[in-house]
C-alpha cells in the first residue's frame, strides 16, 4: 500500500483515459487499490432491483448513475482557489492589534 499524492477534497484534472481533461474534486479515495473518485468524471450506471426488505421498508429500483474510480496516476493535483488556511487568516489580523 503507497501513499497518494492526492487526497479528498483535492482539485484535479484527468491527464490520461476516456475523460482527459476533465476537472473535478476527489470525493473518496482507496489507497489499497491506488484509486480516487472523482466528481463528474467516470460515470457508471447501477442497475438496482426494488426490494421491500432493510430495516425501513422498501428501497427503489432502477437505474442509478455514479460515479466509478480511476487509477491515481490518470489524475494531476491543481491548484485551489479558495485559501488554505483560514485559521493563518484570522491570526494574521489578531497579531494587528484590531479590535473586533
């Protein structure tokens, strides 16, 4: 088992396969596999069959869209907009003296 470079909440881009190009957030990671989900990208259909077994009844049927894993070496880390560090933030204007 290796460590990823990428972890979730990452942005990303896809640099090899049938979706190169294509940007999203990693939504879960499986360093077991070395795989990463990412949001829009590798889209799967499930097919589900209804059943009225579980603990709250009956559960829906039919086809469900979903996103499936990609090898982690098919995806490039990109910078993120929005800041790093929010708490790095509000020291910053701590150490200024301002009253709030």
């Amino acid at each position: 088992m290796s460590k990823l470079h990428v972890k979730k909440g990452d942005l990303v881009q896809v640099i090899a396969g049938k979706n190169k190009g294509a940007k999203g957030r990693v939504i879960a990671t499986q360093p077991g596999d070395e795989r990463v989900v990412v949001e829009g990208v590798n889209m799967i259909t499930k097919h589900g069959k209804e059943t009225h077994q579980g603990p709250r009844g009956a559960k829906t049927g039919g086809v469900q869209t979903m996103e499936g894993p990609i090898h982690v070496s098919n995806v490039k880390k990109l910078k993120d907009d929005k800041p790093a560090d929010k708490k790095a933030d509000e020291k910053k204007a701590d150490e200024t003296g301002e009253d709030s």
